[in-house]
C-alpha cells in the first residue's frame, strides 16, 4: 500500500487528479453558496409579497 501511495505521488497524473478534484470541490462549493443565499433572497421576496397581499386583502 505505501508504494502504491507513494508511485501515485510521483505520477503527474495523480497531481492532475488532485488539482481537477480541488477545483471541482471549489466550484461546487461556490454553487451551493450561491444557490442558498437565492433561496434566501427568493424567500424573503415571496415573504413580502404574501405580506402585502394580506394588507390588501385587510387581513
């Protein structure tokens, strides 16, 4: 187990993989921030507009 450990460190392929996964962990990251504070936003928006009709509706 630790030459194969230590022949995937040596590889550049093992390199390539690493970076490719760092990256993919970060976009998704970015897109489940991203999705969460629309989600908030959508919520609030809706919230407000629930509000006004039941003003409008004089509940």
């Amino acid at each position: 187990m630790t030459r194969w450990i230590l022949s995937f460190l040596r590889d550049e392929r093992g390199a390539e993989t690493t970076e490719v996964t760092i990256t993919g962990l970060v976009v998704a990251g970015g897109a489940v921030g991203g999705f969460t504070e629309l989600n908030d936003k959508i919520s609030e928006k809706v919230s407000f507009t629930v509000r006004k009709l039941n003003i409008a509706n004089g509940d």
